[in-house]
C-alpha cells in the first residue's frame, strides 16, 4: 500500500528513476525508452510533490516534476491545459526556488519559461478583444475594408479554397458580402473541417514573435505565412 506522504529526498528518488525511463539522462546509446515504467514515476513524484509539506517545499524538484510532465505531453493534450497545468506552476516553482536560495539551471529555467510566456502571448493573441481586432486590421493589407463593409470573421462560412505550393486563397461569405483573402508565402496549411458545415466560430490572426510569421486560423483553416491580403469585399 502506497504512503499517504513521502519526504522529498524519496520524490527526488522517483523523479530521477522517471528520467532514466523517459529521457535517457546518462546518453546510453543503447537506452530504450520505458513510457509505463518512466510515467509511473513521474505522476508519483507529481502526486506526493503536489500534497508534500509546503512548510519544507523543495521547490526546484518540483519545477522539474512539473517542466518534465509538460514536456512529455506536448503534441499528446491541448497546449491550454499544459500551460494551464504544469508550464505556468513550474516557472513559478522555479521562481520560489530562486527566492529561497536554492541554485537553479538558467538554462533550464530560461528554456521553460520562453515556451510558457509563448504560450501566454499566443493566448493573449488568441482572445476575442477590440484591441486584438484592430491589431488584426492592421497585420491584414486592406484590413480597413473590413470595418468599412461591417464584415465579420464570426459566423461567416469559407464556400472557396485553393493553394498552390507558395500562396492560398480563401473566400469567406458574411451576410451579403462575400471577402477574398490572398495568403502569401505560405509556409504551412492545416484544414479540418465539416464540408457541410463549413462555419467560423473561432479566428484569430496575429504575427508569431518567435519566427515573425502571420498565424491565421479561420474555423478549420489555419495558415501560417508572410503576407496577407484582403484583396476586395464584394456583393455576393
């Protein structure tokens, strides 16, 4: 029968064995990852870190508890819930590790805190505001049209697209209007979509400030690339 507690030398025991089954700490060659042994450690290293002594905490172990599970689920959940989870909380175990003295990797710190903080203005970026709005107008040539002709992203339904290997076009139909949107050196395309019912609920459109690329996403089009351009609005 498992503890109800552990002290935090025995959680730092099971996080290190998690390491030699997830990430191959020693460099072996001939290592083999183990998922179902490595993840047993670790979510028990998660579970008595998370309900340890607060009065003793051993916040760096923590971090890492925290930094490794959000790296070995990244691509498996929603990144919302991982930064939500586990990238948020292990820069702020990192944080109280370097305020109580406890000497801390800065690389390792830095590297878990550039992916949060992406994910933290990818979230600020992704929120329906009227500042990110006129930001969008802005990134989008011709974007003005859009306030011009009372044209909305929301509840508008893609009826026409096409790409070659370097440009793309989407037509979106909003009331009476019908929009022509040119994407310009594309750099990847992502479609998931019901042809039948092709609405957009969700859209954001803003420029990455890792790789300076426009992120746009229209319902089940996501597009990444340099340019883009409301080429007219017109009556359907």
């Amino acid at each position: 029968m498992l503890p109800d507690k552990m002290n935090w030398d025995k959680i730092r025991c099971l996080y290190e064995k998690a390491k030699v089954y997830l990430q191959n700490p020693e460099k072996n060659k001939n290592w083999k990852e183990k998922p179902k042994d490595g993840w047993f450690y670790l979510w028990n290293a998660y579970y008595y870190a998370s309900v340890a002594d607060g009065e003793n905490m051993d916040h760096r172990t923590y971090a890492r508890i925290l930094a490794m599970i959000a790296h070995e689920l990244h691509f498996k959940i929603d990144d919302n819930d991982r930064y939500r989870k586990f990238l948020s909380p292990a820069v702020r175990e990192y944080e109280k590790a370097i305020a109580c003295g406890q000497e801390v990797n800065r690389k390792e710190y830095l590297d878990i805190k550039e992916e949060c903080d992406f994910l933290d203005f990818q979230a600020l970026h992704e929120e329906d505001t009227e500042e990110n709005w006129k930001e969008i107008v802005s990134l989008i040539e011709n974007g003005e049209l859009m306030d011009e002709k009372s044209f909305q992203f929301h509840d508008s339904e893609a009826v026409y697209f096409q790409h070659t290997k370097t440009e793309a076009i989407l037509k979106l139909a909003y009331d009476d209007f019908l929009a022509v949107f040119a994407f310009q050196d594309v750099c990847s395309i992502e479609i998931n979509i019901d042809p039948l019912v092709d609405w957009v609920l969700d859209f954001h459109c803003y420029r990455d400030r890792r790789t300076g690329n426009l992120d746009f996403e229209a319902g089940g089009y996501h597009i990444i690339c340099k340019g883009i351009v409301l080429q007219r609005i017109e009556e359907k």
